[in-house]
C-alpha cells in the first residue's frame, strides 16, 4: 500500500492520490470553504509522505533484526525527515529547471496571459 500511495510508483497520481487529495480537500473545504485547493495539495503532499512511510517501515520489517530494539518514535521522525527532504528535492529541481513540469508550465502561461 505504501507503495501505491508513494512517489515511486508512477501510475499512482491518477488512481490513487488525486482521488484521496481531492476527498481531502473536499473536507477541508466543507469547514473552510474557500480551502478545496489549498486541501487538495496538502493532501496530495501529505498522501505522498504517508506512501513514504509506509515503505520505510516496511523495508524495516523486512530486513533482518538485529539485536537493536526498534524505537518507533524515531523511526517516524527518520521517515518524515527523509520524505521531507525528498519533497524539498523535487520542489528544487522543478525551480532549477531540471525536471520538466509540463502541466505547471502551461498553467503559469495561461496565468501570465489572463491576469
């Protein structure tokens, strides 16, 4: 399941996480009105993290124990700082022009042509 929820998986966005983001913003704005959008990403961000997570843990169970017992509080801060720092990435990449963001190109165009 964390797979499926993670940016690994590359088909996950349209059957997966766009769904749970928009349900998460559709709540959102239920109670604050103005807020689908604002939900939607912070859903979609947040459904990312979990995916992330659920991977970390994962792969630890999986791996064999050693006679460190396991502290799940900081197995849960080492997972949310990695998949911070892997949005944190992605976010750079996309501002240096490395990654190609298509979508994001054609809706920054169609902002600065319609003001």
């Amino acid at each position: 399941m964390g797979y499926l929820l993670s940016p690994v998986c590359w088909w996950n966005d349209l059957v997966f996480n766009l769904p749970v983001a928009y349900g998460f913003g559709y709540f959102c704005s239920l109670v604050w009105p103005d807020y689908l959008m604002a939900g939607t990403i912070v859903g979609y961000w947040l459904s990312n993290i979990i995916g992330i997570l659920m991977m970390q843990f994962g792969v630890v169970d999986i791996l064999p124990k050693g006679s460190e017992k396991r502290n799940f509080k900081k197995d849960l801060i080492t997972g949310l700082i990695s998949s911070t720092a892997y949005t944190v990435v992605i976010i750079a990449l996309v501002q240096m022009n490395i990654l190609d963001t298509p979508i994001l190109a054609a809706l920054q165009g169609e902002v600065a042509a319609n003001p």
